[in-house]
C-alpha cells in the first residue's frame, strides 16, 4: 500500500513541466508579436514621413507647417535709418522692421544671424530711391526681397515673383495671380511687417 502513494509525486514533476513550456511559449509569441507590430508600425511612420518624395537634405523646412492654433512669434529688429539711392543722397528712409515667424523655436536662430540680416536688410534699402519706396508696390517688393535675405541663414528660399508679360495690360495682372496655383511654401519666416517707414 504504500508503493501507491509514492507514484503520486512522481506524477506531479511531469505536469509542471508541461506548464513551463506553456508559459514560455507565450511569453515568446508575445515578444515576436509586439516585435513585429513595431516593425509594422515604423515602417508605416517612415512610409508617411518620405511620401512626398522629400530629399533628406529637404525634409527640415517639412518640420515647420503653420499650426493655425499656435499663434505667430514676431521677432522686432531695431529700427534703421539708410541713405537712400536718390540723385544727390540727400534723401534718407528710417524703418521699422518686424519679422513674423510660424515656429517659435526659430526665434533664437533669427536673432543668431541678426548682424548679417541687418547688413542685407540695409543693403537693399540704401539700393532703393524715394519714389520707389513711397508706393505700395515699392514696399512690398522690399518686404518680399527682406523675406529672401531672413530666409537664407535659415535654409530656405523664397520663389521670385513671376513678371508680367509685356503683352498683358497692368489690370490683367490681379486675375493672373488669381488664377495661378499657388506654391506650397513651408517657410517659417511668414512675413516682413514694417512697424515704421518715414522717407526723408
């Protein structure tokens, strides 16, 4: 009677084996699941990140859409006063210049460069003659070529604007512009703003 009870415990060992395999084996499927749902999922991520055919050397200037629920940083440069370009240099501008950003984090990088986008900035206001700056067209032209100067230390370029075919009469350049798709422009320097413009 008592060889009975000794088989028994010999009994058990063998379960206990079955229950280790058990639990390794799901441990494994579920380290090979997880594995190879991240695998998907990144692959998936850097999939989207190159669907728009971007260069690596192109993808930073991608890294700055404009969020329409973070507001703009605006970034002021002191205010200058430039010989302008008149016959005599007699004439002279003094201006007030803001630069509109769409990432704040840029603000630091802006005022990085600032002693070189202010010798351009002056550059190309002491290149410019009264009666050019006093019309509207004049000063958004200067606000479009200061947008080119902020925007090289930083990486990117600004699209010259298309000129006007000789052919056209000046009233049918509001409906080509109209008319023309637009470019998509992922630069973070959203605009020149002018805070102050005397021509003396």
């Amino acid at each position: 009677m008592s060889a009975a009870p000794a088989a028994a415990p010999a009994a058990a060992p063998p379960k206990s084996k079955k229950m280790l395999i058990i639990v390794i084996a799901l441990v494994v499927l579920l380290v090979a699941g997880g594995g190879a749902a991240w695998f998907f999922l990144s692959k998936k991520q850097h999939a989207a990140d190159e669907e728009g055919g971007d260069a690596p050397a192109e993808r930073a200037p991608v890294a700055h859409h404009v969020d329409p629920k973070t507001p703009p940083t605006f970034v002021p440069m002191d205010n200058m006063v430039v010989n302008l370009a008149d016959p005599g240099g007699d004439r002279y501008a003094q201006v007030g210049i803001t630069i509109e950003l769409s990432d704040p984090k840029l603000e630091a990088q802006i005022k990085q460069f600032m002693p070189s986008i202010r010798s351009a900035v002056l550059m190309l206001i002491s290149q410019r003659t009264s009666d050019e700056l006093l019309t509207k067209e004049g000063k958004q032209k200067l606000a479009l070529d200061i947008r080119r100067e902020v925007s090289k230390p930083l990486g990117y370029t600004v699209p010259k604007p298309r000129k006007r075919r000789a052919s056209a009469p000046p009233e049918d350049d509001d409906d080509d512009e109209d008319t023309a798709p637009a470019r998509p422009d992922n630069n973070p320097v959203r605009g020149i703003l002018f805070s102050s413009f005397i021509i003396q």
